[in-house]
C-alpha cells in the first residue's frame, strides 16, 4: 500500500518535494493556505543560480559594517526591532562568517547548488514548462574596474572549484548585448550557467499542474494542528483532517515558528525583500536579468514588466512594509536603464528563510519518527526546490543520496 504523506508548504521547496515522492509512488497531499507558488517563490529574482555556490555571509570588515549603520544602504536595511529580535541567530550568523568556518561551509553548500539544473530540468519537461525558461545566463554588472577585477577573481576560484562557467565582457562586449544599458556601467560577469524565468510563480504553479496530474493532491486551506498518534500523524486544518505516515514540513520562513509546537527551536530567522514591476521607455528593451553589483538589486525582464527585485531587509517576518529601499533602488536604476511607470499598485513583499549556518535544513525530525524537515534556504528556495525533493525523497525511502546530507542534518544546531 503507498505511503500517505502530507507536504505542509506549497512554495518551491514543498512542491517539489510533493512531485518526487508522487512520482515514486507515495500517496501525497500538498497543504497550503494559498495557492501553490503564491508566496515566498513569486517574488524572487527568477534565477536559477547554478553560479551561487558561495553563499551570502554576514559581512565581517568594519569598513561594511560601518557603512550599513546609516541604514541607507540599498543592497542592506535593517530595523532596530528586527534586529533584537533575531540578535542569536545573527550573531551566530556573523560567527559563521568568519574566514575559517566559511571556508568549509562553501563546498557543502555548493554541493546542493550543483545539483541545481539536472534536477530542474526533468521537472520543467513534466510540467511543459519551457516557455517560461531561459538558458541564457545572467549578467552582473560593475562601475569601476577594482570591483569587477576583484570579482573575476571569485569567479574563477568558482570554476576550478566547482565547474560554475563565465565570460568576462568590457563595455563594448556588454553594450552589444545592452545596448539601452548606461555607460556608467563599464563592464559585466555574464554567467553562463545559470536558467532565468520569466514568471518563478508560474513555474513553480506548472510543477504543482504536473503533481496534480500525477495524481498528487491539492487542499488549499489554513494548517492548524500538527500532532503525532501512536506510528500515525493527524493534521488538522480549516477545511478537513488529514491521517497520514509521513509529514513534510517545507513551510519556508514560518517552518521555525511552526516547530516550536512541536518541541524544535531552531535559530530561523528572515531576510526580507521587495519587487515592483515597471514598463519600458518607447524603443528600448532589457535583455538579460542584471545585477548591479556594486549596489544591491537586480532587474529582470519578465513576462510582467521589467521587474526591481532589492536586497535584504533584517526586520521580523510580520512587520510592516517599508518601501524606502525599493525607492532607494529605483531612483539608482532609472540612472542606469531607461524604467518606465510602475506596473504595480504596491510593492511585493516576501521574506527569505534562514539559518545562521547559511545552509538549509534538509532530513528527518530528530524528535519524531515519520517528521521529515526541509527549510532554511536562504536566496536559494527557488535554485534549490527540486534538488531538495530528490534528496529528501531518497532520504524517505531509505535510500543512498547522490551527496552528503550529514552538513544539512536537523540535528547540528
């Protein structure tokens, strides 16, 4: 008889954790509040970033540091409140980043990132997704020749290490493939690894069609009991009660609060973010997803406008919205390529799930036999989604997985 397993998160991550295991046979209800794709998923830069084997530290020199207490920096904001209220975790975080942790976090995150593309890829065929994908790489942009420089550098420590593929383009080489871009803008990394989507909600909706189809089911509702009963566990929700074997908890930046109910307290805390959607002056056109580097945003060609993704904002995950460093960013990325009206009446907002460690939790509850975890991705829920699902979904089935999970165990904190 299959296995009855219910996913508790519809975003990238619980999605494709849902399509692995119905895929394999298990009989799987996928819960959310809303629907698949609506949250975290919708309003990210739309990357997947087989490049990003280097995850994002805390920054550790004091010229950084002392520039982001201004709090008018465009790629970090913060608010006091946020800031006491995540204080363990980030100085935790801050731990983490020092030269000699760093050092061997990288390759274990790498070699989640590497298994990025193979494991997209088979999942985009099944949803008939390809128009929403591009294979094309990226581009990140710099203003002075010391950054960029400096940049190379990094960039070619990541393809002897771990395979990642780049061209170097001086502003001749860029102009041609931007032509509207301005000329503060003297020259680009244009990673060549990397699949951009034209709408990440919508890829990850046509990944919740293909589970449908497969059989798996969708209940979207409100989660409001999780609780273990003799082998089996008991969800209770507004719309029904499920009875299953197995639980997933992929609930992203509520997964920590959640788990609290069940004894786990894990040091989760959020990276906050903003997009806006805007139109394009008369006869100029965004070719490629651009980050501006040495600043902190990314604009992206989308099937909604040319969307203003920002940086980090370290508030609690509720907090009210505060715009400032959307505007902060649009004012510098007008002076760079021609934006036209916003497209949006109010801004996007979202938070970024994650862990002092940099690295996801990904495995089974050390608490509860059939408690299986997967949360705490960071910038990478959206890379990292179907890598997550083979991985946990072999994990599940007691079977060999293609890396290491021991630096992703629950357990290690």
């Amino acid at each position: 008889m299959a296995r009855q397993t219910v996913v508790l998160g519809a975003g990238m991550v619980g999605v494709s954790i849902a399509w692995h295991l119905q895929q394999r046979g298990h009989q799987v209800t996928l819960v959310d509040r809303r629907q698949p794709g609506r949250e975290t998923s919708f309003g990210n830069a739309g990357i997947i970033q087989r490049e990003a084997v280097r995850p994002y530290p805390f920054p550790r020199d004091m010229k950084t540091i002392l520039s982001v207490l201004p709090n008018n920096r465009v790629d970090i904001r913060y608010r006091p409140a946020g800031m006491i209220n995540a204080a363990s975790p980030l100085l935790s975080y801050w731990h983490n980043s020092s030269s000699r942790l760093y050092k061997k976090i990288v390759p274990e995150y790498a070699s989640l990132i590497q298994l990025c593309l193979k494991t997209h890829a088979p999942m985009i065929e099944a949803a008939n997704a390809d128009h929403l994908v591009r294979r094309e790489g990226w581009l990140e942009i710099y203003r002075t020749p010391e950054e960029l420089a400096k940049r190379v550098k990094e960039a070619q420590d990541a393809r002897d290490n771990f395979g990642v593929q780049f061209d170097v383009l001086d502003r001749e080489a860029l102009a041609a493939k931007e032509p509207d871009l301005s000329s503060d803008i003297i020259g680009a990394i244009h990673w060549l690894d990397p699949w951009t989507v034209a709408d990440p909600g919508g890829l990850v909706a046509a990944y919740a069609d293909a589970f449908s189809q497969s059989g798996g089911r969708i209940l979207q509702t409100d989660i409001q009991s999780v609780r273990q009963q003799g082998e089996r566990w008991h969800i209770e929700t507004a719309a029904e009660s499920l009875e299953v074997d197995e639980v997933v908890v992929a609930l992203g930046p509520w997964a920590g609060d959640w788990l609290k109910g069940l004894g786990y307290h894990f040091p989760t805390f959020v990276k906050r973010g903003y997009h806006m959607h805007y139109a394009t002056q008369p006869s100029t056109k965004l070719n490629y997803w651009l980050m501006d580097a040495e600043v902190g945003y990314l604009l992206a060609p989308m099937n909604a406008g040319v969307r203003l993704t920002t940086g980090a904002e370290l508030d609690r995950l509720e907090s009210p919205a505060d715009e400032k460093q959307l505007v902060a960013a649009e004012k510098i990325a007008r002076k760079i390529f021609p934006l036209g009206e916003r497209r949006d009446e109010a801004a996007w907002k979202g938070a970024r799930p994650c862990l002092p460690d940099m690295k996801p939790v990904i495995g089974p509850a050390p608490k509860h036999r059939g408690l299986w975890l997967a949360f705490g991705h960071g910038h990478q829920g959206f890379t990292l989604g179907p890598a997550t699902g083979q991985l946990l979904a072999d994990m599940m089935e007691g079977k060999p997985t293609e890396i290491d999970m021991a630096p992703f165990r629950a357990d290690r904190f």
